[in-house]
C-alpha cells in the first residue's frame, strides 16, 4: 500500500485530508517559499484534530539552506518544541554552500528528534550527487528522502527516483513529490517503484469548504479505489 503525505499550512486543511484518507501530513507555514516552520500555536491545535501522523518542517526561512549558527540554534529548540506538541516526525534539510550535505549539523537534529524520524526534504534535489549524499543520510539515519529526482517535477525526474530506490535497497524511503496529481501518480509510483507519495493541498482559509484538497482528494480518492496502489 503506497502513503500518500500532504503538505498543507492550515488546519481546515489538515481536517480534509485527514477526512479524505491521507496517511499523513506534513504542517508548514509558508507555502509560497517552499515551506517555513509554523508556529507552536498552530502545531498544537493541529494536534489536537488529527489521528493520523502529523510532520512538521523545521525551516527558519525561505530561501538556500545553508544556516548561519543563530539559525541553527532555532531549528534545534523548534525540533524541541516540536516534539513537546506531540508531532510524529521532522522535516528538514542543511546543505554546505558546495551543494553538499551538513552531515555535522543534520547529524545533530536527527539526534535532536530523536525518538521520532526525519525527513530530509527538497534541499536533497540541490545536492551535488544524490548518491554520495544518499549514503551520508542513511548514515546518519534520516528515515526518509523527500524528491523529485532533481528536476522541477517527479515526473520529470522519475529516473533518478527509481535509481535512489533501487540504491536505497529499504535502508531509507525514498518519497517522490514535486508536481504529483491525480493525472500522473500512477505512473510515477509504477516507474520508480516507490511506496510514498507527497503531494499539495490546493485549500484556501477563505474558501476552504469549496476548495479544500480539490487536488490532493483527487489523489486520495484514487488511492482508495485502485488496487494499483
């Protein structure tokens, strides 16, 4: 049975997934810059309406991510507080300004989580090799890896993902995301031969009872119909 993740900054948002069947979420702030850390408040309160796995991302601002020594500082009381309000799991990502992995500082907050599992997220994507930088995470012992195989969509990039699967040989999951819906999921999960998914919620606060998830529950609907996955 292939998961299906959904990122999403609201709780409307994160109601209609978990109503629509999604095995779990993954709670940003910030969507418009690929995802900022949200705030307590708002991780508390999604806690509260959620059964199914709640992730957080821990990213103290847009832009590259190379974090300067305050940042870091944040990212780790954030894992903290984080893990106080009950998430089931981190999600994140440091690169050196050479594109490759922070294994020191990334080390450090898989630590920092523990008991609970990290992602490392699209950062993965701007690495220099994604195989060398496969092997640091699953030394480290990151438990998943968020891509597109370095290309603007997973389904452009479905070669590399289905040879970072291949590579990954269960020591790590590799999660395909990056413009998935309803139209290709299909094949992006029989060509890589993944088990999860990431996909976007398309829910707005003003307007959620008309267009929550309208391409998420899509996803969702047809993974609960479909034996394929």
């Amino acid at each position: 049975m292939v998961a299906v993740e959904i990122c999403l900054e609201d709780i409307e948002s994160a109601i209609a997934a978990q109503q629509g069947g999604a095995n779990r979420i993954e709670l940003c702030d910030n969507l418009t810059v690929g995802g900022t850390t949200p705030s307590i408040g708002m991780i508390n309160q999604v806690r509260k309406q959620l059964e199914i796995e709640l992730q957080v991302i821990i990213r103290p601002r847009g832009g590259d991510f190379c974090y300067s020594d305050t940042e870091f500082s944040v990212m780790k009381e954030d894992i903290e507080a984080t893990k106080s309000a009950g998430a089931d799991g981190i999600v994140t990502g440091l690169l050196n300004p050479d594109g490759t992995v922070d294994t020191p500082r990334t080390d450090i907050l898989v630590q920092a989580a523990d008991p609970i599992p990290v992602t490392f997220h699209r950062a993965f994507d701007h690495t220099k090799d994604p195989f060398t930088s496969l092997e640091l995470l699953v030394d480290i012992g990151v438990s998943r890896i968020l891509s597109s195989g370095k290309a603007p969509s997973a389904i452009e990039g479905l070669s590399l993902l289905r040879q970072l699967q291949e590579t990954a040989q269960n020591r790590i999951s590799i999660m395909a995301g990056g413009g998935v819906s309803h139209e290709n999921v299909q094949l992006i999960i029989n060509r890589a031969q993944i088990q999860e998914i990431h996909a976007g919620s398309s829910c707005t606060q003003q307007h959620y009872k008309e267009t929550c998830i309208q391409s998420s529950d899509i996803i969702i609907d047809h993974k609960n119909t479909n034996n394929g996955y």
